[in-house]
C-alpha cells in the first residue's frame, strides 16, 4: 500500500514520525497533534487515490497490422474521460517492444468528456516476428502530489513484421515453370513404343535403368523414369538452421534465406504456380497454396515466416520426401557432405531442382571459416542440382534470382560442370 507514495509523501511521513517521537521525548503535545496531522495527510491522499474512480477509457487501433521490416505503421489511440472528477496532467506510456523503438509518452492536459482525443505514433520494426503493443499505462496522482498510482489503460494489440519481399522476374526453364504445368509431364509423352518414360542419363543413375531402344534412337544415354504419383506444383525448402548460418538481428544470413524465400513464393504464386513451404527437417510451414487469389495465399507465406525462429538441430536430416514428386528450389545455409547426401534422398530424380548456396561466412566476414561453398556447389551438381552460389549480404536477392534463371537455360553437363 505504501508504495503508491511519492517522494514528497515518503519524505512528509517521515517528517511527521519523527515530529512524533520528538514530541513523546520531550512530551510536547501541541507537536504530537502536528505529527498526527503531518502523518494523516499522506496516508489520506493514498487512500484517495486508490479508491477514487477517473472514469478514463482508452482503446488502440493498429492501422496496419501487417507490415514489412523497416516500414512505418500508424497505431492510434483514442482516450475518452466519463467521469465526475476533472483529469488533468494526465501522462500516458504505451510499452512497445524494443524491436520498434522507444516508448511513446503523451501528456494530456484535460480529457474531453464527450468525443474524446485521439493520440497517434508510428513504429518502425527493426525486427522479423510478431510483435506485441501494450499495455497503455497512465499515473493517476492526487491534488497534493503525495500518492502515486499506475493504471492500466489498453491491453496488448499484435503487430506483424514480415520479411521483406523483392520483386523478381522471369521463371527458371527446364523444368516446367515456365510453363506453367508440372516439369514431368514432357517427360510422360510419347517415348517409344511402349510408351516408357525416359530422360536424359545424368550422373550417379544407376546404369540399370538406361533404356537401351531409346539410347540407340537417340544417339546418347537414355534413361527409364520410374512413375511416382505427382502432385504439381513447386516445394520450397528453408534451412533455417542455426548452426547452417552466420551473423545476427536483422543482418544474418537467416534473415536474407527467409527474405528470399518469401520472394520467391510470392513470385512463383503470381506466376500461377502451386506452392508448398517446408523447412529443413521436412515439416511444412504452409500446405499448398494456390495460385494467388487476392493476396490470401500470400499472407498465409508472410505470416508462416514472420513466425519461423531458428531450429537448433545440428544437420540437414531427410525425414521425408517434402516435395512429393514437385519441383524443389531450397536455400541453403552451411551445408555439409552428409546434408548433400541427405538433398539428393529428397530430390525428385525425374525433375530439376534448384538451390541457392549461402557463403554465410560473408555475414560473419569469415574469410573461408571452413566451409567452401564452391565445393558443395560441386558436389550438388553432381548429384543433379542447379546451384547459384551467393557470395554475401549485398547481392540483391533479385540479381540472384536471374542467375538461377540463366543457369537453368544452360544444358545439363554444362551445369554441372
């Protein structure tokens, strides 16, 4: 109870226990009737000023509730008085989190009992992630200035920072993005005979299934696709891992790996592409959202991402097949020999699948720190990847995006060259 006191109050009772002893020492009372006075003053105006009713209302408004990184949102308050006692020099404080910057502080000179005011501010998230505003707080103090008591206003409004989105243009060739259908459907048409699927022999097929009819007809290895159930579509894999990435905040390499796939899908749906977000142990962050209608499926991507955090799993680990037979664009952090050999358990063999490789040492401005993203970058393409090495903080996500674009234009041994 005696915590509502001010310093003036504190100090005054004090002064009046002391009057008080003063006066039973020397058994002066005309003093001990001041030290009752001096004492009774400030536990009166707390008591007051707790049990006295303001009739202060207040209610928040985020104009905004979805917003990039590094982009203004309006928050308004609107505050009404409906009581019987006059407030004045009432000061509000509404808590924001450290991601948006400095608390907002608003003196209000009087509360219009009718209508009310309305108070504005912008925040600017430094910081992917969902953020929480509030309480609103405001003191209420007594005429003397002897109490002081906080009283809580508004509850908590939700803000959401998403990453930041880039414009990209054009789509990867060869595997049927560009045209909008599934990459295999070239692949099942007219074959042979016999109608077998084939393609292309590439490195590490078993040499089993080369397709010696087709082989001889064409002029060069041919091989016989094994029919899996397709589903259509483009799987987009995230390596969120902690372990997998360099640099921190807003600057790491996380952060640009989040930024780019949130381009990408939101590209890939504009493009009329079906798209489905997993994560590096294979569980999905979204189902698969359709084309883009309205921004719906959009929002469902900026959301997902805005709430991913960093997974402390060690190792890029094949639990299952994310893709399930649909073409796989993944970025990649620091990737090892074993999470190679765990990427192309989850490369579908009849499709092309491309990746962006993270120099994350660039973040960290490591020059090298053991991971030699040129050497993984051989080794995907061994396995059949399309790999676009990027080689630090500042290349554009866009200027990224268009070298994936021209290395998939290229034939196939020269990719993996």
């Amino acid at each position: 109870m005696l915590s509502g006191l001010t310093i003036r109050g504190r100090c005054l009772l004090a002064a009046g226990v002391a009057a008080g002893i003063c006066a039973l020492v020397l058994d002066e009372r005309d003093l001990l009737r001041v030290s009752a006075f001096v004492i009774a003053l400030p536990l009166l105006a707390l008591l007051l000023a707790s049990r006295t009713r303001f009739g202060i209302a207040a209610r928040r408004h985020v104009v905004q509730p979805r917003v990039p990184v590094g982009t203004e949102a309006g928050i308004q308050l609107h505050v009404t008085g409906s009581g019987r006692l006059p407030v004045e020099g009432l000061v509000l404080e509404d808590n924001t989190p450290h991601a948006l910057g400095g608390r907002p502080r608003f003196r209000l000179d009087s509360v219009p009992r009718h209508g009310g005011t309305i108070l504005e501010y912008s925040v600017t998230p430094t910081l992917r992630g969902i953020h929480h505003i509030g309480p609103l707080r405001t003191r209420i103090n007594d005429p003397f200035g002897l109490s002081e008591f906080e009283r809580e206003l508004a509850g908590r409004s939700r803000l959401v920072a998403v990453p930041r989105v880039f414009q990209l243009t054009g789509l990867p060739a060869g595997s049927g993005l560009g045209t909008g259908d599934d990459g295999t459907t070239r692949l099942r048409s007219g074959h042979g005979d016999d109608d077998t699927m084939v393609r292309q022999y590439r490195h590490g097929d078993d040499i089993r299934r080369v397709h010696w009819k087709s082989t001889a007809r064409r002029d060069e290895l041919m091989v016989r696709v094994e029919e899996r159930p397709w589903h259509g579509g483009v799987t987009v894999l995230l390596d969120r891992r902690s372990a997998a990435h360099r640099g921190s905040g807003a600057r790491s390499s996380v952060e640009w790996a989040i930024s780019a796939v949130a381009s990408i899908c939101l590209h890939l749906h504009q493009a009329g592409q079906q798209v489905r977000l997993v994560t590096e142990d294979g569980q999905g962050l979204t189902g698969g959202t359709g084309p883009s209608d309205g921004g719906h499926d959009d929002d469902a991507v900026l959301d997902a991402l805005a709430a991913v955090r960093s997974s402390p799993q060690r190792d890029l680990v094949a639990t299952r097949d994310p893709g399930s037979g649909q073409e796989l664009i993944a970025v990649l952090g620091e990737t090892t020999t074993a999470a190679v050999a765990e990427l192309t358990k989850l490369r579908p063999q009849e499709t092309r699948s491309l990746a962006l490789l993270l120099d994350v040492g660039a973040w960290n401005g490591e020059n090298g720190g053991g991971f030699d993203p040129q050497q993984t970058a051989r080794r995907l393409r061994a396995a059949g990847w399309t790999v676009v090495v990027v080689d630090g903080p500042k290349v554009a996500i866009s200027d990224v995006w268009q070298r994936l674009c021209r290395e998939t234009t290229a034939p196939e041994s020269e990719v993996a060259t």
